[in-house]
C-alpha cells in the first residue's frame, strides 16, 4: 500500500532517506539541513516521504513560497510604466505557491524514486494527492489560499514528460523556461591548457586577456572561519549582482554560505577574490556528484570591468572541473551568451504550472512566466574550432 508522511524538519526524516539510490546532494540531508538553518523568509521547506508498505520508496522536496512584489521586482530604476505592468502580474502571482523542488537553484533537485518500488505515475499520483494535503493545511492553519502550484525545471529528455497526462488531468500547463547553460567536459582534457588549445584563435585570445587583466587578482579558497569572518562583504557582492538581475523571488539569508559550508564540507568551495588584501568578488560550487553545479557570485562592481572577474570566474569554475575530473559544468541560468563564449551549451527546460485562484488565467502564464523569466535576446557562441 502507497501512502505519503510530510515532514517539517530534517531532523525528523526517517533514517532510510539517505540511503536511497539517488546521487543528488541537492536531496539528501547535509544539503538540506543547511538550507533550513538559512532559508530565505518567503519559503519553508516540506520534505516529503513516499512509502511502500514500511518501506520508503521516494522524496520530494515541496517549498511553499511566499510571493510578494517587492521581493520580485526589486530593480528601483524601472519607469512608471513598467512598474505599473510588474504590479498587475504580481497581483498574480502574489500570495503562497508551491513549488515541487528547489527554488533556488536550476534543475530538477525536487523529485527522486526507486523505479524497482514504485511507477513514475503512482509516484507522481502520490505527489499530487500531497500537494492537495498541504493545500488544506495551509488553509487551515493560516487561512491562506495556495495561488499557484508549479513542478519545475525539467530538461526535455526527463521522463517525467511520459507523464504528461498526469499534469493535463490535473490542470497544469507545460511552459519552457530558459535554458540550463552546460559545458560538457571532453574526456581527454586533463589540464586547463588542453581546453584553451580546443579553442579558436578569437577565443583563445580572450581568454588570455582575461587571465591577464586580473594579474594582480590573488584568488583563494575560504575555509569556514574566514567565511564567517568575511560574511558582510561576501553577502553585500551576492546582492549586489542579485539586486540587479530583472526578477527575484527570494534574497538569501546573510548566513547561506556560512552554514552550506559547515553542513557539506569539502561538496561546498567558496572561492574569494582579493586585490591588495581587500575581497573584490567570490564564487561558490557545489560538487554534485559528476556535476560541478555553480553556485551564487558577487563582486564589486567598482572592479568588475577592468579585472573582469565575471570572465575570470567561469574559467575558474571550468578550471576547477576539469582538474577534478567532473564531466559537467552546469552553469545554470542568466547571462547566458557570456557562459556560451566559455563553451557551455544551453538545454532546454520545461515547467508545469497552474493558477488554482481562477483558471481563465491559466493560458496568461506563459506571458507571465515570460515575464518573470524574461528570455532576453543572445547570440550563441562556439568557442571551440
């Protein structure tokens, strides 16, 4: 017999939830006890056990994702116009969502189950008859209705799309989202120089003038306590970049990184950039698996032009990859033609989303989508001969 438990808590996870055969860090609990010691305020975390009799058989990862304006659209500099036109699609999409997976990250980190247990449909049956049990509870216990209910970030090639009667049955749209920037390493690179040789002539070029340009860059991994010690700079550089970006729909809290590092050790890098002794800029990794998974960045803006250092942080990233025998990069999501001149391909995604408030605004979601998820025109670049 197929039932679910929903728990609040990584705390209280039954002890088999490890021990599933899945190799996403992103699922198992030093990852996500980090991530409940440091939640963003609008989302909470329900972690969902899918049983077999006794046996487990599948997680979830379910956020309720509190939505609100000003926390989307935080860029001060828009005119009246499009403030008033991000107002009328907040009015949407404001209120409490439940995403089924992470939103914080690209990719699919919300789902995983034992194929030999349980079907991919009475496992995503069960998922939904969840969503429906939250639903309740949240209405019940804060008297707030869920607005929009959303499974996201699934590559083209996921099979979960075999199930796409399930998400029709229950009302969801099919929406691409932007794409997933990943650079495939080729198995016969063992050093950075053997990527820069793959490289054309323009290319090549630009990568040595952007090593060069931050020649006085001393670069340096952080261990615990000198994150914490440079936790106000290092959080100022992450919103710094995040106050810019178009659209959000959480702010970190000032003390992520410090407890990612505590709780996942050596699967977590933060790497810090310093000229003169002072911090410019960082980047974080985290090592899933096969998977190198870049993580957030910040930098001074004051420096970021003439060291470069967005530039200089993919190659790093690369790098780090190749030296370490990943055979992906996934540079996830946003400035997209850049990660492209690095080598990285975009991959196509797919969300299923629905509005339960009024179902006539199901078709105006891909222009919502769109618009919180602007896909801004790029020219793809091939770097490579």
């Amino acid at each position: 017999m197929i039932h679910f438990k929903i728990y609040k808590s990584v705390t209280d996870l039954p002890d088999t939830w490890d021990a599933l055969p899945t190799n996403d860090l992103f699922l198992k609990t030093p990852f996500l006890k980090a991530l409940e010691h440091s939640c963003p305020k609008n989302i909470s975390t329900n972690y969902i056990g899918i049983f077999k009799d006794n046996s487990l058989v599948g997680i979830a990862i379910i956020q309720r994702v509190k939505l609100y304006l000003d926390d989307v659209f935080r860029n001060p500099t828009d005119n009246a116009l499009k403030r008033l036109t991000k107002a009328l699609i907040a009015s949407v999409v404001k209120g409490n969502a439940l995403i089924v997976g992470n939103l914080m990250h690209t990719g699919q980190h919300g789902l995983y189950y034992n194929s030999k247990m349980i079907s991919q449909t009475l496992f995503l049956d069960t998922i939904f008859k969840v969503i429906d049990a939250l639903s309740i509870q949240i209405k019940k216990e804060d008297n707030k209705r869920v607005r929009m209910i959303c499974f996201k970030d699934y590559f083209e090639t996921d099979n979960i799309h075999q199930n796409q009667h399930l998400f029709t049955k229950n009302k969801l749209y099919k929406l691409q989202v932007q794409p997933n920037m990943v650079l495939d390493i080729i198995p016969s690179w063992s050093s950075s120089q053997d990527y820069v040789l793959a490289l054309s002539k323009k290319y090549r070029s630009r990568y040595k003038s952007a090593l060069k340009k931050a020649t006085n860059v001393i670069k340096k991994e952080l261990d615990l306590n000198e994150i914490n010690t440079a936790s106000k700079d290092i959080y100022s550089f992450y919103k710094n970049v995040s106050d810019n970006a178009k659209v959000n729909s959480f702010v970190l809290d000032k003390r992520h990184f410090f407890y990612l590092k505590k709780e996942l050790d050596q699967d977590f890098r933060l790497f810090g950039y310093y000229l003169n002794d002072q911090l410019i800029g960082f980047y974080t990794l985290i090592l899933n698996n096969n998977q190198l998974e870049t993580y957030f960045l910040g930098y001074n803006p004051d420096f970021q032009s003439k060291y470069q250092l967005y530039l200089n942080m993919l190659y790093d990233m690369l790098d780090f990859a190749i030296t370490n025998g990943f055979k992906k990069v996934v540079y996830a999501r946003t400035a997209m033609e850049i990660k492209s001149s690095v080598g990285a391909k975009p991959n196509a995604m797919s969300i299923y989303i629905k509005h339960t408030d009024n179902f006539i605004l199901n078709p105006t979601l891909k222009y919502i989508v769109n618009t919180l998820n602007p896909a801004s025109k790029w020219e793809e670049r091939h770097p490579f001969k």
